[in-house]
C-alpha cells in the first residue's frame, strides 16, 4: 500500500489542528490527535483499531502493552510502521512527532517552522520550541 500525503494537505492539516474537539481517551487524546492530522493528511487511518479501544489512561497504556509497546514511542513505532522514521533533528512541517514535556511523552505533529500542535485536555495547543522530539515519522 502506498500511502503519500494528498495535494492540499497543508489546508487539511490546519483544518483538523483547528476542529474544535474536545479531549477524549479513544477518541481524541495525544496519541489520536496525530493520527487524525495523519488521516486528514492522507486519508488513511494509521489508528484506526485503537479508536475506542480504550477509554482512560489506565486502559491506554494496557492497550499499548498488548501491542508490545512500553510507552509512546514504541506504539507510534507500532501504529507509523509504514511510515519512514526519521531523524528528530530534520523534523518539518506536516511530521508526526512524539515529544518530551514536563509532564511526559505525547504526540505531535510538526506546523512549521518552530512549531508544533498537540492536543490536551484544554484543547490544542501550538508550541513554539523548546520539547524535545523523541520520535518523528514523514509521511512522503
């Protein structure tokens, strides 16, 4: 399966960084958020077994261990596997991202320029620098 990014995937990733939707395990929580911007980017579902598989953080880190993933980076290693991983460093608009932040590993996804969106309980946040990236993917 060839999965590339579609020709207005800039206006559809924005759009979905935009779509006012609230944090939900399962539905809309770190790991989703990107694989939503990633099915906007291309129309493929990277995550579409794990949506509503879980539905607190307990039951999505057993989730991600039946998955043979200890953390974050490893099920996005899991769920991006056709995807090529790269090297954090050369992380560019529309990348898939796995972060450091205070308060632990989410996910991401590369805006431009310095910055990155990401999804919390308040909403979707724009970061601009200063987390470190622990994991990036490019969609071709």
């Amino acid at each position: 399966m060839t999965i590339a990014k579609v020709d207005n995937w800039e206006s559809l990733l924005w759009a979905e960084v935009n779509r006012m939707v609230p944090f939900e395990w399962g539905f809309r929580d770190c790991a989703l958020f990107v694989a939503d911007c990633a099915l906007a980017m291309t129309g493929h579902d990277f995550a579409a077994p794990a949506r509503g598989a879980y539905a607190d953080e307990g039951e999505a880190k057993r989730y991600m261990a039946a998955m043979g993933a200890r953390n974050l980076v490893e099920f996005a290693d899991a769920i991006f596997s056709d995807l090529e991983k790269i090297d954090p460093e050369d992380a560019m608009e529309g990348d898939l991202l796995v972060v450091e932040t205070p308060v632990g590993n989410t996910g991401a996804v590369h805006t431009g320029g310095i910055r990155i969106a990401m999804v919390s309980e308040d909403g979707v946040l724009l970061v601009y620098g200063g987390l470190e990236i622990k994991a990036a993917f490019r969609i071709p």
